[in-house]
C-alpha cells in the first residue's frame, strides 16, 4: 500500500539506482563496471542531452500548442538520439558536462539547434511543421520511422554539421547507397562546417590537424537510423541478443522506441534491462538570457536513469548509429557481419553491397503508416492523455 502512494519522482530517486551486478553496464558503446566505475557511468548519462516535455513555448506555427504534454514524447526521442549524433559530430563522444563548468561554443551551438523556437534546427516547431507537410497534424503521435524521416529533411538545413542522414527501409541497409550519399556534395556545404585550419576549435570532435585529415577524406559524417518491426505486439526474444550488441559499438547512438503508453530514448543497457532517458517530465521552456547565455542543467539527465525489462519493449524501434568518417563506417559494416555469427541472435535487419532489384526508390518518404499501424501508434504512445485537444493549423 505504501509503495502505490510514492509519486513517480520519489520512485525513481529511491528505486533507480544502479543494481549491484558483476554484469557489465554498456552506455552507447562504452563499457562499465558498476563497482569501480559507478560515478562515470552517472557522468556518462548525465551528459546526454534530455530533452523533455516543455511548457509555455512561443506558439506552434503561430497559433498552435504552446506546450507539448501529452504528444510531443517521440518527437522529444527523435530530438535526443539526433542531439547525441550532434555532440559526436562537434565535441567527440569522450566530451562530458559537468555542472557549473563552462562550456565551450560548440556545446551551446548544439544545444541551441533543439531549443523550442521556430527557428532552431532541430526544434520541436519545425519538428511537428515539417510533420505536417508530411501529412501528420500538430498534436498527432508519431512512430520511430515518421519521426527519423522529419530530422532527415531537417538535417539539409543543418550546414554547419553538414550530415549525411540515412534511412535504411525495409529491414535493409544497402552499403552502396550510403557510400554514394557520405561521398557527395563535398566540399563543404557552409563555410562554418570547415573551420579555418590555423583556428584552435574542435572539428568534428578531433583536434585541428584531425579536421584537415577529414576534409581530404572527403566522407560525411553519417547518421544511419533503421527503423524495425521485431515481432507483432511484443518483442521476439531472438532478437534481444542483437538489440544488446547494438549497443556496445562505438558507432551506437541508441535506441528511440518505447512500451505502452510512452516513448523513451534507450541508451545502454545492464544484464535484461535497458537504460534509457525518459522524455515524460513537463519543464518550463528556457530562453537565452540578456548575455546571449542559455541556462542548460534543465537538459541533462542529474538523477540515475530508468530502466526497463528488455522484454518490456515495444517492438517498433528505430535504431541509431554514427560514422565520424569512412573507417568507422567500415569497422560498422564488419561488425554487423560478425553479429550474424553469433549463437542465439537473430539479425534484426540486413547488411548488403548493393540494392536488390525489388527495393522501392530508397528516396521517396512514406510517412502515412497504414490504418492497423496509427491505432497501435495510438494506442502505445500517451495514450493515457486521453484530455489532451489534438490541434492543427
């Protein structure tokens, strides 16, 4: 009786933690020891950027929501595993943030790309008005795929990170295809994605003669997202196996999905459960201040994450990885490859060099799930706020 009145805030702070286990803790391709690592793995997580449901936000297209409580979960996901490709591209995936320490540029430019005003990157602004050239309404729920293909188009906006952003459809991830989009377009789109050479930043990450070795590379950076369906209404067990080793390559950015009634950003896991990021808190919307300075502990993650029973998870996911350049993309190819070797781990989807002959063009976005797809969409996405008004423009 006692533990039904613990509000969800007191449960997370008194339940959470860590469980003391010689199983390893594996968070976006790194891996831990709860016993002698526990205070990096907290630094670790904390360090992703959270986002969550926000409240009092200048309008949606003017006229729309001024909040996102009760529909904006995947979107705030999408936002997430895409914000982590980000802090790879710019900072590097060894950059951590600490609390009142400052920050270097980069760190607020990627911040800033998410922040909930129209004209942000990655806002969730232009993340439900592109939806809706999409054919999803302001308000309407939206799946891992719809969600990936919205920050696809996003992402030609974004010069400055200057990304290639792949989809792999039907359960196929054709190399070809990839290594034609990460080797396009170059030199480089805006003149802020190529730091000068004699400047002292960071580019992508890596100190400056790193950045000239990259821009001779002539790749990319990749984000590849792939959409799954693994299994009907719950998870088959053969695929746990591979959805756990996903998260042990450096190239990981994650998992969006989620169980009934919520969407979450999964990040790592510890023995049969997940760890993940949950978006469902409401926080006021935070603006720059006089100085131009943006207040950020609001979006980092200060208490232990959650964690859920893998078999918990709904079976429509999309996963996400990054390749900083060529090679990485290539160690990604072969790891793949090994995955299928593995005992008891059926792949979740297939590794080939070219398209096959029966494959629809890659390029052309189908955002309108069919109608068995919008219920259960319905059904399992915050499905619990049934007062919420759906608004359109």
């Amino acid at each position: 009786l006692f533990l039904a009145t613990l509000t969800y805030d007191t449960l997370r702070f008194e339940y959470e933690d860590f469980p003391d286990t010689k199983e390893p803790v594996w968070i976006l391709g790194r891996k831990y020891s709860v016993f002698t690592e526990k205070e990096e793995i907290l630094l670790d997580v904390t360090s992703r950027l959270w986002f969550t449901y926000r409240k009092n936000f200048p309008a949606i297209g003017g006229t729309g929501p001024t909040s996102d409580t009760g529909w904006g979960c995947m979107l705030r996901c999408g936002q997430m595993i895409f914000a982590q490709a980000l802090v790879c591209r710019h900072l590097g995936r060894d950059w951590r943030w600490i609390k009142g320490k400052r920050q270097m540029d980069n760190y607020f430019n990627v911040l800033n790309a998410f922040i909930d005003k129209k004209d942000s990157y990655y806002s969730i602004h232009q993340i439900a008005q592109m939806g809706v050239g999409e054919g999803k309404s302001i308000g309407q729920w939206y799946g891992p795929n719809t969600v990936a293909q919205v920050l696809k188009k996003l992402a030609t906006f974004d010069t400055w990170s200057s990304l290639a952003v792949h989809i792999a459809m039907d359960n196929t991830v054709v190399m070809e295809e990839i290594r034609r989009l990460c080797q396009s377009n170059f030199p480089c789109a805006g003149a802020a994605a190529c730091p000068a050479v004699e400047s002292d930043v960071l580019y992508n990450g890596y100190p400056e003669e790193a950045g000239v070795r990259d821009r001779l590379s002539l790749w990319k950076p990749l984000v590849l997202l792939i959409p799954l369906r693994l299994g009907l209404t719950e998870i088959n067990e053969a695929y746990i196996e591979t959805l756990k080793h996903c998260f042990m390559m450096p190239q990981s950015l994650g998992v969006i999905g989620g169980k009934p009634n919520s969407a979450h950003y999964f990040i790592g896991y510890v023995g049969e459960e997940l760890i993940y990021l949950d978006p469902h808190t409401t926080q006021p919307a935070v603006e720059s201040n006089d100085s131009g300075c943006l207040p950020d502990e609001s979006f980092h993650c200060q208490h232990p994450p959650c964690r859920m029973s893998i078999a918990e998870l709904d079976p429509s996911i999309a996963v996400g990885f990054f390749c900083n350049a060529e090679e990485d993309f290539n160690d990604w190819c072969q790891q793949i490859k090994k995955l299928s070797l593995v005992r008891g781990a059926l792949p979740m989807f297939e590794l080939v060099e070219r398209q096959p002959s029966h494959f629809s063009n890659p390029d052309v976005l189908n955002l309108t799930p069919d109608s068995s797809d919008a219920d259960r969409l319905e059904r399992f996405f915050d499905s619990e706020d049934e007062d919420f008004e759906i608004l359109s423009l």
